[in-house]
C-alpha cells in the first residue's frame, strides 16, 4: 500500500478505537492502516489516531464503519 494513494476515512480519539476499526475493515475485505503521533507508544493520550485505506476503497470502508457500532471522533474528508 503506498502512501500516495492512501486517505484517512475517520479519526479516532485513541489507538484502541482505531484498532477495533482496523479490524472490521479486515472482516469486510478492506486493507487499512492506522497513523497515530504518540511518540512509539509511550505518549498514548497525545493525540488520536487516524484509520487510512486506498482511496478506490473509501466509500467501502464509510459503509463497512457505519455499519457497526464504532464511535469515531469525526470524518476526515
């Protein structure tokens, strides 16, 4: 997956969020990744964490998200 093709399809307030999305965007299919700034891990509450999937795959990804019962912090466009 490279990074020029790749878009943040919703932002999370923690890594573990993020994860749990990650993983029901692998149930559907969809490869995804996640983009946390928390210094490695050590910083876990800086910031939140962004779930990134090929843009061919982001109108799949808001669907297979929606679908579930995941509470995201907001969408990135």
């Amino acid at each position: 997956m490279g990074s020029s093709d790749l878009v943040a399809v919703s932002t999370f307030r923690s890594t573990a969020d993020a994860l749990i999305a990650k993983g029901v965007l692998d149930e559907a299919g969809i490869e995804s990744m996640m983009r946390a700034d928390n210094a490695g891990g050590m910083y876990p509450a800086i910031s939140g964490a962004e779930l990134l999937v090929r843009s061919e795959d982001v109108a799949k990804a808001r669907e297979a998200l929606g679908a579930g019962v995941l509470g995201a912090a907001g969408d990135s466009e």
